[in-house]
C-alpha cells in the first residue's frame, strides 16, 4: 500500500530561551556564566520536558562539585512551549 504523503509525528516541548549573555536557571548576566554538559542537557529534557539550547549558559553556583547541576536549580526551570 503506497500513500502520496508522507506521515510524520511531532514532539512538543518547553525550551528555555537561546542566550550567551544571561543564566538560563536564574537570568542572571553580571557575573561568569559556564557551559552546561551535553549529558546534563539531555536529563533535563527527559525529565522536565525541557529543551535547553547546548549554547545556552548558566551560573557556576548552579553546579554542584561535579559540575552537574543542583536539583534546585532544576527544579527553577521553566520554559514556553515551542
């Protein structure tokens, strides 16, 4: 059975704005802002249903002392759905 159209499925998710200059947890621009983990990026996304751009910056006191991020500054995210 051939169709002429192609099916496709969507994924719905929350996004946290595209930034360099402020913290994506706090929005915060005064201070040193650092690279989130590709691996942190993706829990978060399974977890929270949300997508953070792997540009995107944060606070270092947003990270604990394996540079992974604090469940409160998890728990503080939210975004708008995109």
């Amino acid at each position: 059975m051939e169709t002429s159209e192609e099916e496709s499925t969507g994924f719905y998710f929350n996004r946290t704005p595209n930034s360099h200059k402020y913290c994506f947890v706090c929005r915060k621009s005064d201070g040193p802002l650092a690279q989130v983990a590709n691996e942190e990026l993706v829990k978060i996304l399974l977890i929270k249903n949300i997508y953070i751009n792997p540009n995107n910056r944060c606070c270092p006191e947003h990270f604990d002392e394996n540079h992974l991020l604090k469940s409160e500054a998890i728990n503080c995210l939210s975004g708008s759905i995109k």
